[in-house]
C-alpha cells in the first residue's frame, strides 16, 4: 500500500522472509574470510531490537523487557493491532511497542568520567564496581537531587529533539556519587513515564520486566529499577549479549534444533530477580512526579539556550 501510494516498484525491494527462513550458505570466498564452513547455512535473521526481545525471553504477547545499553529502550510485545506508538516489526502477527531512549549507558559513563576522572584512569573498568559501591549508600531519591540524562534529546513519551541534561535543587550536603546516582534514577523515572503510558494504552497490566544490556548487570541499578517501577525485574543470563541470542535462536528454528520463539523463550534462564522495595516507594514517587514536571518546565530553558 505505501509503496503503491508513493507509486515506486515493488519489484526493486528484496522479497519479505522471516528470520528463521534460510535465504542460502556461505560462499567459498566468505567461507575462507570468516573461517567458517562453505554451504554453512544463511538464515534471514533480524534487527537489534527484535533479537534482544527474543533474547531477553520476551515473544508472546504482553512479555515487557528494557535495554539498557548505550541508548536502548523501553518495549513490550503486542499484537499488531495494539501498536499505538513506535513499533518494531517482530512477526507476521507481533509487534514490538517501543519507548526509545537516546542516552543510558552513554549518559552514566559521561557521568562517571566527568565525577572520578582520577579513578577512571587509575583503575580502569574497576572504576564501576567502585562507583555502583559509593552510589549503593546513597538514599533513594538522590536525597532531594534530581536530574535528566537527556543528552541527546529524547523520543516518547518524551519528545524532544532539544531536550538536555541537568542536575536540580543540588545543596551543599550532594556528592559526586548523589550525581552519578541521580542520573542513574533518571533513566529509571523515563522507563515508569513508558510504563504508565503502556499501561494506558494497552489497559493491560505489567507485573515484571525483563532488563538486558551491559547496564543490567549493576546490582544497585536493577534493584533501583524494580523499586521506581514498582514491578519485579529480571535479569537473564549473559544480558549484556542478548541480541547475540536471539539471533542465535533465529537460525536454530530454522535449523529445526528449536520449534519456535516459544520454546526459545522457555530456554532462556534468568539469573537474577529483584523484588520492589515498599520502604522505598514514597521517595521515588515523589521524584517520578518531580521529573515528569521538570521536562515541561525545561523544555522552555532549553530552547532558549539552543
């Protein structure tokens, strides 16, 4: 229908398959480049998004996860005719509605090189168990700090190519780890916005998430994540490789090794699972509503300065 109304040929785009249909094998050439067998079978595969929903053990209808890696997002799997906002296409039947963010991971590490600069160079990667343990005795809420890891703008239920990063109602007693933990509860308050409008959109009900991506395997971050959403959050194994896995099963349902996503799904073992705190809910629901109202009442400051 869109290319008809565009009035461009079909017949210039390659044919439509699903990931798990073997489009042929490695060449000889290929072969001898990637090390691999010649005739290895090719499957058609999938984009990041889709793989890390498989990955993740999310296929089925009302399965939610998030990924948190240097931008990532916030997604559940519906079917088609539910999709109210961004989707990705997950199959013939299934879409993925998607909550994009432009910065996480690249918003903490910006946090963290500009606040332990020193421990960065000093300690290399061992500078984020350092942090996650400075940040751990921090109290939820920032005590009264609030920030934005809108670095790069942000998509819905934000939308806003100017939106930026800022620290809010920052006093004397704020430390270098209340910043770097403020930014990491930002993130946090974006995913409950994208449940809430989930919630609305679809009238159903989300009891546990799904987290994946290198952020996912911060402790600290995951407990912070099941206290501000209120849900539990789980945590596969190997998250930081979840798209890897999902593609993975793609080619052994094609292989007939696996008989669907289903089964795909059950295989995926989950490693961790943080339950929402009750002791915390009345801090962080004050900082959701404080950050809800701090896009509007920046967006204005924003454009300004841009």
């Amino acid at each position: 229908m869109i290319l008809k109304i565009a009035k461009v040929d079909p017949a210039l785009f390659p044919k439509i398959i699903l990931p798990t249909d073997q489009v042929g094998g490695v060449t000889k050439k290929a072969a001898q480049e990637l090390g691999l067998l010649e005739g290895t079978p090719v499957f058609g595969g999938c984009g990041d998004i889709p793989a890390i929903a498989v990955g993740s053990g999310c296929s089925e209808p009302g399965d939610t996860h998030a990924y948190l890696g240097s931008s990532g997002w916030f997604s559940s799997t519906v079917h088609c005719k539910e999709a109210f906002l961004s989707t990705s296409p997950f199959s013939i039947e299934y879409d993925l509605l998607l909550f994009g963010f432009q910065a996480i991971g690249l918003a903490f590490d910006w946090a963290i090189h500009q606040f332990y600069a020193a421990e960065c160079e000093s300690m290399g990667a061992a500078v984020y168990d350092f942090v996650e343990k400075e940040c751990a005795s921090i109290a939820p809420g920032s005590d009264g700090l609030l920030s934005t890891h809108w670095l790069y703008g942000e998509r819905p239920p934000f939308f806003s190519d100017r939106a930026r990063g800022a620290f809010i109602n920052i006093n004397h007693t704020h430390t270098r780890a209340h910043m770097v933990n403020a930014v990491m509860e930002s993130v946090c308050y974006s995913m409950r916005l994208s449940l809430d409008a989930l919630r609305k959109g679809t009238r159903r009900e989300v009891n546990a998430l799904r987290a994946v991506g290198g952020c996912a395997t911060s402790n600290h971050w995951m407990q912070m994540l099941a206290d501000v959403l209120g849900i539990v959050v789980e945590v596969p194994r190997n998250p930081r490789h979840a798209g890897a896995v999902g593609a993975a099963y793609c080619a052994l349902i094609g292989l007939g090794l696996c008989s669907d996503f289903n089964e795909a799904k059950a295989r995926i073992v989950i490693e961790k699972r943080y339950q929402p705190s009750p002791d915390t809910s009345a801090a962080y629901h004050k900082a959701s509503h404080a950050y809800r109202l701090a896009f509007h009442a920046l967006d204005g400051v924003c454009k300004a300065l841009q």
